[in-house]
C-alpha cells in the first residue's frame, strides 16, 4: 500500500517537472506535433500517478480482492513507464520507432483499470 502511495508521488513530481520542462524548454525547439506528444505523454503520467496514490489507499480499505490491487498498480506503474516514457524518448530522440512502444503503456493501463474495476465489482 505505502509502495503505491511512494510511488504516486514520486511521479506526480516528475509529471509535474516534465511537463513544465515541455512548456518552457521544448516549446520553439520541437515541432508542434512532437509537442502535441510530450504534453500528452506529461497529461497521462499524472492521471496515472494519481491512479498509483488512489490504487495505495484502495489496499488499504479493501479486504478479499486486495490481491488484484496491486497488480493493477504495477500494471498503471508500467503503462507510464512505456505510454509516457515512449513519448518523451520519442520527442527527445526524434526517434519515430519509439512510438511502437507507445501502445503497450496503453494497454497496460486499460488492463490496470480493468482490475480496479474487478476488484470493486467484488466488493459489492
């Protein structure tokens, strides 16, 4: 639960930093497309850090599917590594090939979401 909650913060901070690092440094210096990247990549890392926060205090007041939380926090945990991460790597490199690996971040947090939603389901 407390990884979780660490691990949020720990990204909100890095959204936070990254998406200010795209507004002041970036802009001008990439295209507009690339910026339309970063931003999106900067927008889904904090929906998702908040998403590790809420997924730690879930674990907390959640008792029979609680194993199911946090496989959904390693799976949102591994969707902003790749969604987010593929984004940024993509934008700074201008390497095109990075955006293959955008999708897997996607369903990584489609299959996070799933399980919160399941775990939810079973508590009713």
């Amino acid at each position: 639960m407390k990884l979780f909650v660490l691990l949020g913060s720990i990204n909100m901070a890095l959204a936070v930093a990254i998406g200010a690092f795209g507004a002041h440094v970036l802009a001008g210096k990439v295209t507009e497309k690339m910026l339309q990247n970063w931003n999106t990549g900067a927008h889904y890392h904090i929906i998702h850090a908040l998403a590790l926060i809420g997924v730690g205090l879930l674990m907390s007041k959640v008792n029979g599917a609680s194993s199911l939380l946090p496989i959904a926090g390693w799976l949102i945990f591994a969707g902003i590594v790749f969604f987010s991460g593929s984004l940024y790597t993509l934008v700074l490199t201008g390497v095109r090939t990075w955006g293959a690996v955008t999708p897997i971040g996607g369903v990584a947090f489609i299959a996070g979401w799933i399980l919160v939603a399941v775990a939810a389901v079973k508590q009713l």
